[in-house]
C-alpha cells in the first residue's frame, strides 16, 4: 500500500499544472542601463566673441528609450535645465567678470537616471 501511494502522489504532484498550451510567464522588464549620448552642437570649440555678446548654446542628445533633460555647464557651474528639445540656452556676457577661455559642457540624462557628459568646448570671450 505504501508503494502505491508514493506513486500516486509522484503523478499528481507532476501533473499539477503542466498544460503544454498553458503561455509562458512574462519576461521581468530589464534595467536600462545605457546612457544617454550628448553632443554640443553650437557654439563650435575654439570660437571667440567679444564681452557683452549674447552666446546661443544648443545640445543634441538622444537614448535608446528617452532623454529627460540636458543641464547646461559653463566653466564647471551651473548654467540651464532643460527638459525637452530642442536643447538650448543663451550666456549674455555683459556682465562676465573674466575675460579669456571658459568651457561649456552639457550633460543629458534619460528616464533611469543614467548620465553621459559632452566634450568640453571651450570658447574665448575679448573686451
């Protein structure tokens, strides 16, 4: 008796749900985990203007699902966010207190919060 019982209870233990029409589970949603790319796009490195001059800074950025914002650099400190395209900002330098070289750089991020900064493009500002 002891024998057929352990048998009966291996069949329906195995049998228990193992419909073969039965869909497979969803994958679980994988991570993003690839950055964003940027690029600034204006102005071009090694430019010069002239102090008091309104400098237009745009950016291009894309991801594999969605950039949410690209945050605008000027010499290390904060310059602009912004949240959709096209990515751009204005740098009045009328009241800039160093003339010579400054850098500007962008970074993008995407909706996972993964990052990517620009090449430095670094511009010349003359009284």
């Amino acid at each position: 008796m002891k024998r057929y019982t352990s048998f009966l209870l291996l069949i329906v233990f195995f049998g228990a749900g193992c419909d073969k029409d039965d869909p497979l589970p969803p994958a679980p949603p994988t991570a993003d985990e690839t950055p964003p790319t940027v690029e600034i796009t204006t102005p071009m490195d090694g430019y010069s203007y002239t102090q008091g001059d309104i400098i237009n800074i745009k950016a291009s950025a894309d991801d594999n699902v969605a950039v949410v914002r690209v945050i605008f650099y000027r010499d290390g400190i904060f310059m602009f966010s912004d949240p959709s395209e096209p990515y751009e900002t204005e740098w009045s330098t009328n009241k800039i207190t160093s003339t010579g070289s400054h850098i500007i750089t962008a970074r993008a991020y995407d909706q996972a919060d993964n990052e990517a900064e620009s090449a430095e493009v670094s511009i010349n500002i003359y009284e």
